[in-house]
C-alpha cells in the first residue's frame, strides 16, 4: 500500500491529460489508506477536512480570477501580479496546519506512535521514525499537489506561484537570522539558533516536496475558460 500511493498517481499521469477535479481525487485517495492506517484517533478526521479545505481554497482561487480576468487557458499565459502574493501567505499558513493539525502546536513530536507500533513487532527506531516522517508528509504532499494544480488553472508559468513561496520564505529567514544572539543564556541562544536552522531548511524541504508533487500532479486539462 505504501508503494501504490505513490505509483496509482503517476501512472494516471501517464495515462494523458485529465481535469483537475479528477486529479486531485486520484492524489486524495491514493495516500488516503496510509494516512488512515498510520493514525489514530480524530487524525482521520483531520486528513478528510484538511483535504477539503484545499479543495474549498483552489475553487476560491480560480473563482476569484475569473471574476477579474478572462483567460483563454489553453493557450495564454499571465505574469505574476499582486494578486498572487496572498497565495504564498495563504502556502505558508496551510504549511504550518499540515505540520501541526493533527497533533498540538509545542512540537513535531506530538505524532503518537501508536499508530506506528501496530505493524511492527519489535522496536526498530529507523522504521518507525521513517514511518512517522511518511505520516507528517502525507499532508504537505496534499498543500503541493494543490498548490501546483492551482498554478495551472491560473495560467501562470510552470513553478512561478511556488518561486514567489521561496522568495517570502527567504524574507522569513532573514528575518530569523538577524535575531540570532551570541550572548545571554545558553536556552536564548539556542532557541534563536534553532529558529534560524528551522527555516533555513524549510526552504529546501519545501523544494523537495514540490518536486515530488509536481510529478505526481503532471498535465491537466482545464477547458476553454475560467468560468
């Protein structure tokens, strides 16, 4: 099952162009039975209206588009404008509610192991953390793979609306490197070093997870206009 959901998409890719609304319902189903397996509790509950909020957003979005610009999709394209940038905050949020939703806000930690020690019959510390890391990306494959079908819709260049995510990211970082401290306690001084590490690599955290989304995604079909 942990193979299927990822090849169930990509051969659906690769079976030609199909509409959004179908692609997305391939990625949400395919990765749904890991995430159920892998959790316990009202998690389930939290893949299946985490999921709807994506959708309810990447409607939203090309709504709103429609209502201020006709495109011809199929073949125009646009520039990035203004409008786009509350896309990129709107990323960054969903981020941090698919990283902490299902468990509290203190830490990653928070993901219980119970749903993990079920398939396993002896403790094996590799295993179990690579099953639990599957677990936390099951999410943000979700965020990305609408994130990229949202830039198609909005016909917007290949990577542009996730390059403006990076961009905003960057000013996050810099913006943690200036309150690194080399002086006070010890736990200031940690903790504005960790701040800093944490979203340094975020940023190519997030490179990875839209690569691999970005494969998964592949060609859409969109019809004639925004409508």
């Amino acid at each position: 099952m942990l193979v299927c959901c990822v090849i169930l998409p990509i051969l659906d890719r690769y079976k030609g162009q199909s509409f959004y609304t179908r692609r997305w319902t391939v990625i949400y189903l395919a990765f749904a039975p890991v995430f159920v397996l892998l959790s316990i509790s009202y998690e389930t509950l939290f893949y299946f209206s985490f999921s709807n909020l994506l959708f309810a957003w990447l409607l939203m979005e090309r709504n709103k588009l429609s209502n201020l610009i006709e495109i011809e999709l199929l073949s125009a394209k646009r520039s990035l404008s203004v409008i786009d940038l509350d896309k990129a905050f709107a990323f960054l949020l969903l981020s941090l509610v698919a990283l902490y939703g299902p468990g509290n806000n203190a830490s990653i930690s928070s993901y219980s192991l119970e749903g993990i020690c079920r398939f396993l019959t002896v403790f094996d510390p590799v295993l179990m953390g690579l099953l639990v890391i599957l677990k936390v990306l099951i999410p943000l494959f979700l965020l990305s793979a609408v994130y990229g079908i949202m830039n198609t819709l909005l016909a917007l260049p290949s990577f542009s609306l996730f390059l403006l995510v990076l961009s905003t990211t960057d000013i996050m970082t810099l913006n943690f490197f200036f309150l690194v401290r080399d002086e006070g306690n010890w736990m200031n001084i940690g903790n504005s070093i960790s701040h800093y590490i944490i979203a340094s690599s975020l940023t190519i955290f997030q490179i990875l997870v839209y690569l691999g989304t970005h494969a998964l995604v592949g060609g859409l079909s969109k019809g004639s206009k925004i409508k």
